[in-house]
C-alpha cells in the first residue's frame, strides 16, 4: 500500500524518481487515451511532499506536457495537506504557478491535518478531497456525517470542488447525495483497473 512504500521511498530518495515516472506516465497515458476517442478526458495525478518542495518541480511539469502534449487543463495534481504546511508560503507561490500553467490543484486527504482551516482560505485550489476516514463510518445520525456536510458546505463557499474518497457501499452514496456533494472515488464506483480494462470501459 503507498502508506507502506511511500516513507521509505522519501526516506531513501527514491521517491523523487518515482514520482517523476509517475507523472510521465500517466500524462503519456491520458494522451493516447484521448487520441483514441476520448478527447475530454482528465487525469488526476498524487504528488508527495518531497516531490512537490523540489525547487525544480513546476519545470518538471512543464516538461512533461511538452513531451507528452497533453493540454495543461487536462492534467490535476494532488497535493496532501502535509505537502503544503511544510513551507507554506512556497507551497502557495508554487501553485499558483502550476494554476498560471493552466493546471488544476486539489487538496487530498483534507481533514487529517493540523491547520486545515487557518490556511485553507490562502490556498489557490480547484478541489477539496474528504479522506475517507470520514466516509468510512458515513451513517444517519454519526458525528461524521456533521464533518462531511461542514466540509462540503465550506468547499462551495470557496468555489471549489468537492470530492469523497473511500466510497464502498451504496448507503454511503445515497448519503453524499443527499449533502449536495459534487463528486465520489471508492471501490463502490470500481475498483483500480488495468490501462487495458480501464478502455473496455470508456
């Protein structure tokens, strides 16, 4: 699981090639996806902390849509909170270089930080994500439900988007549904495909 490899990859400095790999990748991916009859599709891409404080990394990006061709429009990164607090104020600089570029930036795993609230307001995002932490119990009548509507509220009033991760049961859909929020993730939805059975289904 990345919680398991992602430390030690950082640890080791391995995490920097691989996050590099990865972005290659799946921009490479996205576009030949889209060459083959899906023009409008976007991808999402996590980004580590240690990869997103790199001084370099906004040319990184920049490189790989060259080579890749892909539209900057068409490519999200996903930051963690812990990415951002680490230099604030560079976090905030560096984002707003990568929106400049056309890019889109959410914000993973919101909630399980330390300051969410004190900086949110500062952060140029386009996309707030609920860790599923707080989806996971998602019931009538649980403190998690109060969290999750205050989350989702509070992204509307920032004009960004909303996204549940962790999605498993219908229950926890009808639920989010309900609470006007915008978009949903989990195995409910489906499961991590192959680049091959991801296009039998698009």
């Amino acid at each position: 699981p990345p919680a398991d490899f992602i430390p030690i990859a950082e640890e080791t400095g391995l995490i920097e090639e691989i996050g590099s790999w990865v972005l290659h990748t799946a921009c490479m991916q996205n576009k030949k996806w889209q060459e083959g009859g899906n023009p409008h599709l976007k991808i999402s891409v996590n980004v580590s902390a240690f990869q997103f404080q790199q001084p370099l990394f906004v040319k990184q990006v920049k490189d790989v849509l060259e080579q890749s061709g892909l539209q900057a429009e068409d490519l999200h990164l996903e930051l963690t909170e812990t990415a951002m607090i680490v230099n604030l104020n560079y976090s905030i600089a560096t984002m707003r270089e990568l929106q400049g570029l056309g890019v889109k930036v959410s914000i993973d795993d919101f909630g399980t930080g330390y300051s969410s609230l004190s900086y949110l307001k500062d952060l140029p995002i386009d996309c707030l994500k609920i860790d599923r932490s707080f989806i996971n119990n998602l019931k009538l009548n649980t403190s998690d439900i109060a969290i999750v509507k205050a989350i989702i509220t509070m992204g509307q009033g920032l004009s960004v988007k909303v996204v549940a991760e962790g999605v498993e049961t219908e229950e926890q859909l009808d639920l989010l549904k309900e609470m006007n929020c915008q978009y949903a993730q989990g195995f409910y939805i489906d499961k991590p495909l192959t680049s091959h059975d991801f296009e039998r289904n698009i």
